[in-house]
C-alpha cells in the first residue's frame, strides 16, 4: 500500500491559516526520521479550506501531503478528528506518526494510540534513527531525568515539543497534494460549547523572541506590572512560575514550564525564580538565561548565562532604566 | 447515592523534591527516589478535589483507585479523608512503575474498574509527575468505551452529563458529554481540600479493598507497547557571568550595560 512504511506527520494551522511553525519543525524532523529510515515523509492535515497550507506543507518537504477535508474540522473537535483520522489511517500503516506536543496533539494522539493499538511516546524533546528503529527522548520525573524510549508496535506515535525539529528551506520541486473528503464512522459524543479567549494573542508567550518571567517572590500583581514594562520594552511576553498563577497574580495562559508553556526564546529573563525542576522543563532551551534573584544560592544560577543577586525591587526599575536609556536608535528591531 | 465517581490517583515521589532526591540509574534504567516520601500525584489530588465538589453540590459516592507495587496506607488514609467514600487499591510486585507503561497501565486500571462494580464518571489527573505521559486517562476512556475530555479546570454533572471548562493555551473552551464519561484534571482546578484530624480517623473505618495481580486476570508482561531503553540525568547547568556592584540599583544598571556589550539585548 502506497505510504505504508512513511513518517507521517500531522500537521496543524497557525491563527493565520499558514501551517504553524511547529509543523514545518516538524516537517524538518521527518525529513531527518525519513532519511534514516529509507522511508517517505507525508504530512496529514485536518480542516476545511486547506488548500493553500497544504500546498506550502508540500513545497516545505514532503513527499505527499494529505489534506483531509469536512466542514465539520475546521476547529478541532477530539471525536471528529479520531474518527476522520482512523478513517484514513485504514488505508496504509505509517512506519511513524508525528504530531507537535500541543493542544491538539496531547489530546489526539493517545486516542488513535489507544484506537489502533499502537505505542505512543509523547512529549518528546528528541527523536533520531539508530539500528533501524526510532528512539525518542523525553523528560520523566518532572525533568530530573530523560528516558529514551522505543515503541515496540509497527506503527510509533509521538508527540514532539517545539524547537525540537528545525523547518527546512523550501524545496524545488514540491511534493503531491491529495485532498481526501473525511467521513465519519462512530457517532460524536462530545458537544463543545463555546470558547473563551483570555490570553492577548499580540505576543503568544510561545513565539516571543524575549520572556520575562516572575515567581513566587514577586510577591503579587503589582511587580508583574514592572515585569510588563520591561517585556514591552524588549517587545516580549510575560510568563511566570506556578505560584503566581496559583495566586492569581497572573493570568494561568502565562505559566512556563511542565504543566505550562514550553518556551525557548532568544532572551529569558527570570525574576525571583528558583529555578525547580518543573520550571526549567519549560525554559531551560532559551538561547541566553538571565536571573534576578536575591538568594545567591539558588538553583537558578546555576542554569543561568548572567546573574544578578539582589531584591528585584532594586534592581528591576534600575535595569529597565538603563536598558530604556541606553536604547539603540528608535525602531532598532528588538526595541520597537 | 446516586452519582458514582472514580478517582484514579497514582502514588509518585514527592515531584516537589529538590532534584538530588532523584537518583539516576542509568544501568537499571529506573529512577530511584532518595529520602523524599510518595504522595498522591498532585494532578489526581486536583481530580479527587473535582469528585469532593460534585459530591457537594449534587451528591455522589466516591471510590478512590491507586494501583502500584506497595501503597503508602497514610497516604491513602489522607486522600480519602478529604471526602472520598471508600478504596480500590491495586497493589503487588508485578506492578513496579518501571516496569508498565501507559498502555499496561490503563489495561490494569480497566480491568480494576470492571471488579469494582458500576461507575457513572471516572476522574484521572492530567499526567502522572513521575511518567509525565498523559495518556491513562485516555487510554482507560478508549477501553472502556466511553467518551473523555481533557484538562479540565471545572468539572459539573447535570441531568446525565458532564459539563466541563477545559484548558486552552489561550483561555478555555466548554465541553459536554453524556455519562458515564471520563474526565482529566488539571491544575487550575485547584487544591485538595484538608482533611480535619477528625475526618482522618473516621475515614480508617470507611471500606477498603485490595486486589491482587491474579485477581484482574490481566498480565501485565507482553502488554507494553513502549520500552525504555535509557535513563540519563538532563545537563541544563551554564556557567553564569554574575553582575556585582555596591548597590542592588547599580548592579540592576550593570546589568543592562553588560547585556548589551555582549549583544544579548
Ligand atoms: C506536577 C507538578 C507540576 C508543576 N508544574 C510547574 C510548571 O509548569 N511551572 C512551574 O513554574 N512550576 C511548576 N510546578 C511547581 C514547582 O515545583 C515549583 O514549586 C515552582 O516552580 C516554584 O516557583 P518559584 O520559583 O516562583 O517559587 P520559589 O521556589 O518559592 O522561589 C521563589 C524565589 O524568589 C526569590 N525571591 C523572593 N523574594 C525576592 C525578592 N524580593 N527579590 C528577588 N528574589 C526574591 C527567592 O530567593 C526564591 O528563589 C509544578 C509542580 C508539580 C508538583
Ligand atoms: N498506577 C496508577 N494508579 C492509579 N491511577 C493511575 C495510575 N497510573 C496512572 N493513573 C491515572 O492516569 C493519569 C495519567 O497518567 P499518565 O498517563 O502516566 O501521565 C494519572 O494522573 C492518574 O489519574
């Protein structure tokens, strides 16, 4: 059967209708999984009106590109998305299935593993080719140890944190585009009703090329607003540790780390932040790591590039300040 | 009684230990905890306190399941004195964390769950602080047959169904499903409730049952589908340039400066 043997990877849609950055990261990391295994690299994507992500999936590296196609995907919905997924998946067995460990992917993922019988690793933050067969890495233990793992069924699954893969240019000649009308076998359960959006989708703390992040020893709302400032001025997000959020000092769509955002900026600045192990499971790929924090003991500098002990009620307005005054001029990209 | 509600809580090493307290064995493969005391998976202590509220709010008996290799009694005492109404624990050598994965692990629970006797919704945490998997919940849902909603920060039962707020990484989104259903919670559902000393006592003479590996008549060996095949401790130290000055302000000025000499900023 024609994609039998294939990496297969499912990809998703960005607020634009362009395919998410994880998608072509992923499409990079087939790549790789493909040529290691001799095998095709296809991509499935799920909606209504695909085409055009479809087309640039194809132009970004696959071989093939699915585009399953119903009125009723274009939002994900767990049931729909199983049933059109299984549907598909009845015509050909893919060596490999990659999903991004994302909202859907976290949902989806273990109910097709769990449907066809197949091992599923998720939350991976490796993958690569030995001997033959795929090996993955994720954390265990809230991050104080990474297992690799192998999954013993013909098909694997997994799901692949961000920043894992590396989007590749653009390749000359694209691959196909297969659209596919979806169907349904099984009834829907599940009836959704209704969303709230609550995080300012400006700067989703996911792509912001700075974050600045406050902990437990913010102490309240009212140093979250400084931390607002000097993100603004760096043209960043704000994230936070577990006890803020918990506290309600910051909204939960902030939270960085296991159980939060996984982040890998250029710049992460951390402001009275131990640094546990749950937090650094969610930052610790950011390019440079800056740390406030007036315990010259903690954990955080050890993972740091630059540090700066001290109460962050001193050195934060300081800091700002100096950064504002020794601003490059306007428009500089970082500053704008 | 009414509603019946099953909790499914996983004992794990304390997640909040400092990270000497997790030992790497490399050669085992395993992970050993050292000096830090198991507790109940702090996502099924979110689950457990959603079952308390349902069962204020509409009432509901509440069936605590925990399967492993030896459970801590205090710990499940405490969980239970929070509100639950009785106990399913599944205990014996075969099942040693290291040696089930998700899979074997929601086949066991299933097969619990069938002994245990009718149920109208089952709660599970969102991951496992030690497998750090999310896939139980899921996994039972699909061999039981039932539908499953994820991540929910508010769990309410009305009229046969389930209504659920489910997280979003940029809000939340309203989910409802007929029951019998199964639910995962995460953390935004908020903390366990404490039990009063009172509650604990008492709750020593609610009924307990423990099963055997031979009575689920599930083997677990042959069952995993996912292999560990290494264990290494991760490598996140840096080595950290530290701004010092005579003041907090100047030192936060420093900084700034230095940041931007190197071309971070
Ligand atoms: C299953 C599980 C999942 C979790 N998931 C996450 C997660 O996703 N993300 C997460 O962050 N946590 C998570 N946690 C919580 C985690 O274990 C830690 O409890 C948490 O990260 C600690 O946050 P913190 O560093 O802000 O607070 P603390 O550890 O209390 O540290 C506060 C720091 O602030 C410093 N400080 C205090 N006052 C000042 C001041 N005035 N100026 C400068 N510094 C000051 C202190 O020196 C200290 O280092 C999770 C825990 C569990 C069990
Ligand atoms: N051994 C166990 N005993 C009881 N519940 C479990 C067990 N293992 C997993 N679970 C449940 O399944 C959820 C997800 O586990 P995991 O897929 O390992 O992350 C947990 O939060 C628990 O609710």
């Amino acid at each position: 059967m024609e994609g039998s043997g294939s990496v297969v990877i499912l990809a998703e849609t960005a607020e634009s209708g362009a395919p998410a950055a994880i998608s072509l990261e992923l499409l990079g990391l087939g790549r790789d999984l493909a040529d290691g295994l001799g095998a095709d690299l296809s991509a499935v994507i799920l909606g209504s009106g695909m085409g055009d992500a479809a087309r640039e999936l194809a132009a970004r590296g696959a071989d093939e590109v699915i585009q399953l196609e119903h009125a009723s995907l274009s939002t994900y919905n767990p049931e729909l998305y199983q049933e059109a997924m299984l549907g598909l998946l009845k015509s050909f067995t893919p060596r490999v299935l990659l999903a991004g460990h994302t909202a859907m992917g976290q949902d989806l993922l273990p109910r097709l593993a769990f449907s066809l019988s197949c091992g599923l690793v998720t939350d991976c933050v490796g993958a690569r080719v030995e001997g033959g067969q795929i090996l993955f890495v994720r954390p265990v233990y809230g991050g104080n140890a990474l297992a690799t793992q192998r999954v013993t069924t013909a098909t694997a699954m997994a799901t692949v944190r961000a920043r894992v893969g590396e989007a590749k240019a653009p390749t000359a000649t694209p691959g196909e585009v297969k659209v596919i009308e979806a169907s349904f076998a099984a009834p829907v359960r599940l009836e959704p009703k209704g969303r709230e959006t609550l995080e300012d989708r400006e700067c989703p703390l996911e792509e912001a090329p700075v974050v600045v992040s406050g902990g437990r020893g913010m102490g309240g709302e009212e140093g979250f607003a400084l931390l607002r400032e000097l993100a603004s001025l760096l043209g960043g997000a704000v994230g936070a540790s577990r006890p803020p959020v918990d506290s309600g000092w910051a909204p939960s769509t902030c939270q960085v780390g296991i159980t939060g955002k996984v982040v890998a900026p250029d710049i992460y600045i951390a402001v009275a932040i131990s640094g546990s192990t749950q937090h650094l499971s969610g930052m610790s790929e950011a390019g440079k790591i800056v740390a406030i924090n007036k315990d010259p003991d903690a954990y955080i500098f050890k993972v740091s590039d630059y540090g700066v002990v001290g109460d962050w009620k001193q050195v934060l307005p300081a800091f700002t300040a100096a950064l504002r005054e020794a601003a490059p001029e306007q428009g500089g990209a970082r500053w704008a | 009684m009414g509603l019946r509600i099953i909790v499914c809580a996983k004992q794990v090493p304390d997640p909040e230990g400092p990270p000497s307290s997790f030992e790497v064995n490399a050669s085992e493969r395993k992970v050993i905890p050292r000096g830090i005391p198991p507790v109940i998976n702090p996502f099924d202590e979110n689950a457990l306190e959603a079952a308390i509220r349902i069962k204020e709010s509409v009432g509901a008996s509440i069936t605590l399941l925990s399967l492993g290799k030896s459970l801590s009694r205090a710990v499940i005492l405490k969980a239970v004195a929070a509100g639950a109404d009785a106990s399913l624990l599944v205990e014996g050598d075969a099942f040693e964390p290291s040696d089930l994965d998700s899979s074997s692990t929601a086949s066991l629970l299933a097969a619990a769950i069938e002994k245990a006797g009718g149920y109208d919704l089952i709660l599970c945490g969102r991951q496992a602080a030690d497998t750090n998997a999310g896939q139980v919940g899921l996994g039972l849902a699909c061999i039981l047959g039932i539908p499953a909603i994820t991540l929910a920060q508010k769990v309410e039962v009305e009229d046969g169904r389930v209504r659920v707020e489910r997280v979003l990484p940029d809000g939340y989104e309203v989910v409802e499903a007929p029951l019998p259903a199964l639910v995962t919670v995460s953390g935004e559902l908020g903390d366990l409730r404490y039990p009063s000393l009172q509650a604990i006592k008492a709750a020593k003479a609610l009924p307990q049952t423990v099963l055997g590996p031979d009575d689920l008549g599930v083997d677990p060996h042959g069952l995993a589908r996912v292999e560990t095949v290494g264990l290494e401790a991760p490598k996140r130290e840096r080595s950290c340039k530290l701004v010092e000055a005579d003041t907090p302000e100047e030192a936060g000025r420093k900084l700034a400066l230095v940041l931007r000499q190197d071309k971070i900023l």
